[in-house]
C-alpha cells in the first residue's frame, strides 16, 4: 500500500510528447489497462478509438475541452455524455 501512495504522492503531469508514433501492442496494453478499470456495478461505460490521422486529432484539439493535446499524443481520453 505504501508504494501506491508514494506513487499518488510523486505523479506528475507531462505537457511535452516526442513525435514518434506510439507502437500498437504499447497501444493495446493502455486500452488492456482501460478494460481492467473498475466501474459502479461493473458497467465499464467506457469505448476506446484510436486516433491516428492528424487530421482528425487536429478537430478532437478544436472539439474537446482539454483541447490542444489530442494532436500531440497517440493516447487521449473521451468521454461519452448522454
């Protein structure tokens, strides 16, 4: 338990990404990660899309409020309000 709080404690957020494209099977175990997430009643309300065209993270950027990131980064989160 020690080691999960130490981590809480010392996370930090990172604002500069490479370039280079995120490899697919690093992709998989994200989205692998994702699925094993736990959720109200077991519901896993969550999909997950991959985004590799530019292009289209360029409109995730101008469409999102955290805005700016989806076009830097292979990974980023989307939420589905219904």
């Amino acid at each position: 338990m020690n080691d999960v709080i130490e981590a809480i404690k010392n996370r930090r957020s990172v604002r500069s990404y490479d370039a280079r494209p995120v490899p697919r099977d690093l992709i998989n175990k994200v989205i692998e990660a994702g699925n094993e997430a736990p959720s109200a009643m077991n519901s896993q309300p969550w999909r997950f899309v991959i985004v590799e065209d530019q292009e289209a993270k360029r409109k995730l950027d101008r469409n999102t409020h955290t805005g700016r990131y989806a076009s830097c980064c292979g990974i980023s989160p989307c939420g589905n309000i219904t």
